[in-house]
C-alpha cells in the first residue's frame, strides 16, 4: 500500500509540475523538485532526479524581474531551496556563484523595501531563513559570508524594532494585522482549535535558535528570546489549543538543542522552565481526538505536518516517548492510502496550491518518505 501511495502522488506531480505558473518553493515548481530529489535518493530512480533537474532549468529560464522575493512563492524560498539541495548533496553547485544575484536583490530589497511584517511566509523572517541557509553552508569566511552576516544583523534589528510587547501579544493570541483583513476585538487566549504549521511565533523561536547557533549577533539574539518567551511563564498566555502547545513546546526545544538556556539573563524565566511547563499541559491524546474526519493531509494543517512536528522533536530531544507518537501519525497517513480520502484537504483544482510542499501533494509525498525512513530507523 505505501506504493501505491507514493505513486499515485508521483504521477500526479509527474504529469502537472512542469504546467505550474508557480516556481516558488512553498507552492511551486521548486518544491516539486525538492521532493523528487528526495524521492530518487530513496529509489535510487534516475528518471525521478532527471525530472528535478528540469524542474530546476525551468525555474532558472522562468525567473523575470517579475518574480517575487518573498519566501513563500519567490526569491528566497527558491534560493534557500537550492542551498538545502547542494548542502544535502542532491546537486554539485557553487551556490556563492549562482546565487550571487539571489544575495543581491533580496539584500537589496531587505535594505530598501522593508516588509511591513515580520512572516515567514511574506515578511522578515523568510529573509532571515535564506541569510542563514546561505551561511550555513560555508565554515570559511570570506568576503560572500560576511556580506550575508551583515544583512542577517541588520535583519535583527528590524525585529527588534518591530517585536514590541504588543506586537508580540498579537504573534501569540494569532492575530494577524494585514490589508483588507476584518479587525477582531482583541481577546486574551484567542483560540483555534485548527492545527496551523505556519504560525509566526514558534517559528521565531526555532528562528532565534538558528541565530544563536550562527553567532550572528549573540547580545541581540539573547534579548530578543527573553522578550519572546517572558510572556510564557504566564498561564493566562499558554494556548488552550493543544496543537499550539505542540508548536510551542518544538519552538522552545529548538532554542534548547541550540544552547542557548544558559546564556539568558539573570532572573528571566529560563526556557527549561517554559518547556518544562509546556511538556505539563500538552494533551496528546487530545490532540488526536481534535483533527475530526474528514481529516486535512496537508503540511499546513493536517497529518503531515503533526508528524512533521513530532519527528523534529524527537530528533532534537532524543527522547523516546516521541516515538509513539510518530508511530501513531504514521498510522494516520496510511490514511491516505484509501482511495476516497488521500488527498483530503487538497484542492488540485488550483495549481497554485494543489501540488505544492506547504498544501499540496509535494509536501505529503516528503512527509510520507520521511516517516517510513522514521519507521524503519527509530521506530
């Protein structure tokens, strides 16, 4: 069964990736192409890694001045695409070369086009995540690391400038102050019960961990994560929703595993203490019990991205109990299996969705591939 699964994912991508208007990596071409990587490593397949490859000639040939810079659809999400393929060893590139024009619009952009907000999806931080892809990947110094070390500073700085105590409230109660959105009253503990993988406020903290760990700016990183979690050691400000305790508690075990608990300020509250709290009040079973029938597969909002959440949490804790818990949404995706429901929550009516990481059938089939390696490995 998980054959006929993956396959089916595979020859629809297969027949649909080359049509799409998208070349991002969230919701496009680039995406598609990051999993069949993945796929032909796993198959050892070389008409699947040709295909990529395409995909990436297209994306190349297709980028215009155009196209946007954002992280979800633009720019940087296909730049820090192709580093995580040539720092994973899927292609040979010398990325400080052919991403030298990447380096300079986004820098440029940053610098003079500020994003109003600070999103993953269309802000600051998907800026943040390529500048720290791009380093990442380079143990020298040269003159490329330290002009990308420089936006990443001054990338801080806008967050420290944008993340006062209000802005922060909002990031943890959900709201999301944009154009033509219908204003909400504010209500403390604003709750959803709907599982969301891109909520803003634990990927900042899994962003500030990233920071931490590239010494990039250590004495603004440090404030910046006790401004973060100081409102965590509140209970009126912990979630109800026990899938936004789940992305919190991963958050916070991201700043853990990037040693960062021991450089906090004297007399804040520690991030042990937080996560301490937050492993308390996480109701798994819960958890299972609130995605309802007809169940979302998606990374965004379903079983793929839970079992996203509790794979990275047991690779950065090393902690057994979690293995379960990826057993059990395991489970959950060889729900997918049946016929009438694999592609629950996903509309391939819309390419620019439909076959995507974040919502479409990419980021299932990468799901998919990485829990059955889980299973076999740690399980």
């Amino acid at each position: 069964m998980e054959k006929i699964t993956t396959q089916r994912i595979t020859n629809s991508l297969l027949l649909n990736g080359s049509f799409s208007n998208n070349l991002g990596l969230m919701n496009g071409k680039m995406g598609i192409a990051i999993y069949f990587f993945h796929l032909a490593r796993q198959t050892n397949n070389q008409i699947y890694e040709n295909y990529a490859g395409e995909l990436i000639d297209e994306i190349y040939e297709e980028i215009t001045a155009n196209t946007p810079v954002e992280f979800e659809n633009g720019l940087a999400g296909i730049g820090w695409g192709i580093e995580y393929l040539a720092q994973n060893g899927f292609i040979e590139a010398d990325t400080n070369e052919i991403l030298a024009e990447f380096d300079q619009a986004l820098s440029h952009e940053l610098l003079h086009h500020c994003p109003e907000n600070i999103s993953l999806l269309n802000g600051i931080m998907g800026w943040c995540f390529y500048f720290l892809m791009r380093i990442s990947g380079n143990e020298k110094l040269g003159l490329k690391e330290i002009e990308n070390k420089q936006v990443l500073i001054h990338s801080i700085d806008l967050l420290d400038q944008k993340l006062t105590s209000a802005e922060i409230e909002k990031l943890l109660n959900g709201q999301i102050d944009s154009p033509g959105a219908s204003k909400q009253p504010e209500t403390r503990n604003l709750q959803h019960t709907e599982f969301d993988i891109t909520w803003d406020y634990p990927i900042l903290l899994w962003i500030m961990g990233e920071f931490y760990k590239s010494q990039v700016f250590n004495a603004k990183t440090i404030k910046l994560i006790n401004r973060l979690i100081k409102p965590l050691s509140y209970d009126c400000n912990i979630p109800e929703s026990p899938h936004k305790k789940l992305l919190l508690l991963l958050g916070i075990q991201k700043l853990i595993s990037s040693g960062v608990d021991n450089s906090l300020s004297p007399g804040e509250i520690t991030i042990n203490e937080i996560s301490g709290k937050l492993l308390t009040k996480t109701d798994h079973l819960q958890m299972r019990t609130q995605l309802k029938p007809p169940l979302d597969t998606s990374i965004k909002n379903g079983i793929s991205g839970m079992a996203w959440c509790y794979y990275q949490l047991h690779k950065l804790t090393l902690n057994g109990s979690y293995r379960g818990h990826i057993e059990y949404w395991l489970g959950q995706s060889e729900y997918i299996n049946q016929e009438s429901k694999w592609l629950m929550g996903i509309d391939l009516s819309t390419a620019h969705h439909g076959f995507g990481i974040l919502e479409g059938l990419a980021g299932i089939g990468l799901s998919y591939i990485q829990l059955r390696q889980t299973k076999h490995s740690v399980i």
